[in-house]
C-alpha cells in the first residue's frame, strides 16, 4: 500500500502519500510563520507548531487523496538530522500513528531524503542514475556529497562555518532585508552590478571542496562600516548584494569542478536546497556542468525546499533495496530522533546486525 510520509525537521511541516511506485497521491506543506520577527527559526516555537499543526495535516492530506489511514501501507517521518524538538514530535507521530494502524514506521534521513529527490519518477530528464554529485545548499546545510546507491553516500567536503543559505541570510539582515533573506538579496542584486564592490573569494582554487562563507560576511560588514546607523543608499546596497552573490557563485561554481574532479564517475551533477532557487548561481553550475559534458538537474523549487515527498520517496527506495537484498520490510519503531546523523551511517541499515 501507499506510504504516509511526514516532514517536521526545521520549520516546515509537511506530509504526503505516495503509491508505491513514487506517485504522489497527495501532499501538503505549511512553511510557519511566527519566526520572521525573530530573524531566524526559533526551535521551540518550530516544534510547538509542528505539535499543533500535524493532526489535521495528516488527516488534510488523507482526505486529498481520497484514502483512510487504514488503506495506507506503511508510516515514514524525518528522524534526523535537524532540530530535536520537532524531530520528536513529527517521528513521535508517525511512531504512533503506525502503531495504531498495526503497519512498519520507517525512519527517514532528511539529508538521504534531499539526496534521493532527484530520482523521483518523471522529475528529472533521462532519469538521475547512480552515482550521481549532489550540492545540498539550504540554510542548514552546504556540502557536496557522493551519492552511489541507496544508503551508500560520502561526503566530498561541507562548509567549515556557515552554510550558504545562512550566509544569504546574514548579508540580507546587514543589508536591511527581510527575512529569509535568499530571495529579496536576489531581487535586490537585479539592480546591481556584480563588479562594483571587491570582496574575497574564500578557498577558491583550494584543494578539495570544502566551502567557508564567514570571511565574505566579515568583508561585507567592513564595507558598511562607514555608513553606522545611517540608512544605505539603494544602488550600493544594489551593488553589495549583486556583488556578493557573484562571490557565492564564484565560489560554489570552484568547489563543485574540484568535487567533479574527485568524482570522475559522477553521471549527472544534482543540486539541492533553497539555495538552488538562485539564478546566477544556478546558471554558473550549468556552466560547470556543461564543461564536464554532465548533465545539470535542479529539482522544482517545491521539492528543492522542505516537504514530505521527499521523505515518502526515500521511505520507498530504503524499502525497494531492503527487498532486493533479500531483507525483511524495514521497521524502526525503536529508532530515537537524533539531532545529528552522518549520510555515511546509511549503510548500516543494509548489513546485517554482527554478533
Ligand atoms: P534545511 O537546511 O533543513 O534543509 P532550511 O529551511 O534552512 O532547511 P530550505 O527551506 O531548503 O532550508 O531553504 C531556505 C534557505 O534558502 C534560506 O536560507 C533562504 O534564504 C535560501 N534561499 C531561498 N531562495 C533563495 C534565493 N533565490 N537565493 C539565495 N538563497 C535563497
Ligand atoms: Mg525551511
Ligand atoms: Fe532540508
């Protein structure tokens, strides 16, 4: 039967269902609001909302698809990585859930679930096979990863300090923006020029792929200095933002041609997260891409930012490698959330326990 997924890791709460083969039946996500005022997400207002708002979620999306619980074959939530509070709520009730339903509860690595996205049915031209090179660029994370089967993932390199997103947000606060910043720093920069302002390029041309965006904030901070309390004028801000997210993309655009140099296998280069949304960065990554004579694939913002069907696909594809290695149906009941879990963990899902 089809799987009922959920997603409560950030500040999204989400649910979907999809038949066995990755049809999406149904889906639903409400992104919260309540954290804006705060510059930021707030975990214990996140996981307060979670508890509030996924009952009638779940039942919403039920009803969309026109199926009972009892109809559904098995529960899938998010267990980890991510902010604890909602991690407890979110797997809590889908635990509970499929416990009252008598059906598996399969626990789901959020990051697995962004790297998997790709391979949805229909979503990607030509399909995503593996291996394939996954940047997941989102306000947690930045790190680009390996991706060579189900459950089997290495990381290349991740940022030593702050994820991308993150460091959109930061500048876009500095600049006076709203909040998430990512998107008005985009539009704001469409009145820039990239060249205006000189900023650094941090570990560009360095080895490996590892990221740092914290010296570009720094550098960013110093050149508004001088404008105090005193509102910026709008083509310098213009320029600021235009000429940071250059940088970004100077940077990323680097660290991904050294991955593809550590991953010459790689078929097909995937990215991922909230980030992707953004047009000069994207646009340089096809150009990465195209120079690697590899295909570029950037899942629909919807599915590139947190949601459910994520999480149900990746349920699905733990279960199809379960039984094509001749393994019972996976079923972590007694799984705990965990704030962190390294992709490189996966594997163990497929081994058989040693004694
Ligand atoms: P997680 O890191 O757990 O996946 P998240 O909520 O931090 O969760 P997403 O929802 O995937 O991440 O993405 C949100 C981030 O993407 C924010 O930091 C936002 O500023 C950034 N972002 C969104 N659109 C753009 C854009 N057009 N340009 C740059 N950054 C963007
Ligand atoms: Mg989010
Ligand atoms: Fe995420």
């Amino acid at each position: 039967g089809p799987v009922l997924a959920i997603e409560s890791s950030c500040d999204e709460t989400a649910c979907a269902i999809l038949s066995p083969d990755g049809t999406c039946l149904a889906q639903r996500v409400v992104s919260q609001d309540g954290h804006a005022d705060f510059g930021g997400v707030v975990p214990e207002i996140a996981a307060r909302a979670h508890l509030a708002l996924l009952p009638g979620l779940v039942q919403a999306t039920l009803h969309d698809a026109g199926l009972t619980a009892e109809q559904i074959g098995f529960v899938a939530a998010s267990t980890g990585p991510g902010l604890i509070g909602g991690l407890i709520v979110g797997a809590g009730f889908g635990k509970g859930l499929a416990l009252a339903l008598g059906k598996p509860f399969v626990a789901v690595n959020h990051v697995e679930a962004h790297a998997l996205t790709a391979r949805l049915p229909g979503l990607v031209a030509g399909g995503a096979p593996f291996p394939y090179l996954l940047l997941l660029v989102s306000g947690g994370h930045c790190q680009c990863i390996a991706v060579e089967g189900v459950g089997q993932y290495r990381k290349l390199g991740g940022t030593i300090d702050d994820a991308a997103g993150e460091a959109f947000d930061k500048v876009a606060k500095m600049l006076g923006l709203g909040w998430p910043g990512g998107p008005e720093l985009e539009k704001l920069a469409q009145e820039g020029d990239p060249k205006a302002i000189p900023l650094p390029r941090p570990l560009l041309g360095r080895a490996g792929c590892d990221f740092s965006f914290s010296g570009l904030k720094t550098a960013l901070s110093q050149k508004l200095a001088p404008y105090g309390h005193t509102a910026l004028p709008r083509q310098f801000a213009a320029d600021l933002a235009a000429s940071f997210q250059q940088a970004v993309a100077d940077v990323v655009a680097d660290r991904i041609e050294h991955a593809l140099n550590m991953m010459p296998e790689a078929q097909l280069l995937v990215c991922a997260g909230g980030v992707a949304a953004n047009k000069v960065l994207r646009a340089r990554l096809e150009e990465v891409a195209a120079a690697h004579s590899l295909r570029f694939a950037a899942p629909p913002l919807r599915l590139c930012t947190d949601n459910a069907v994520m999480v149900g696909w990746a349920a699905l594809e733990t279960c199809q490698e379960a039984a094509a290695r001749g393994l019972p149906h996976p079923d972590d009941s007694t799984t705990r959330p965990r704030p962190r879990w390294p992709l490189e963990d996966m594997a163990q899902r497929f081994t058989p326990p040693q004694d």
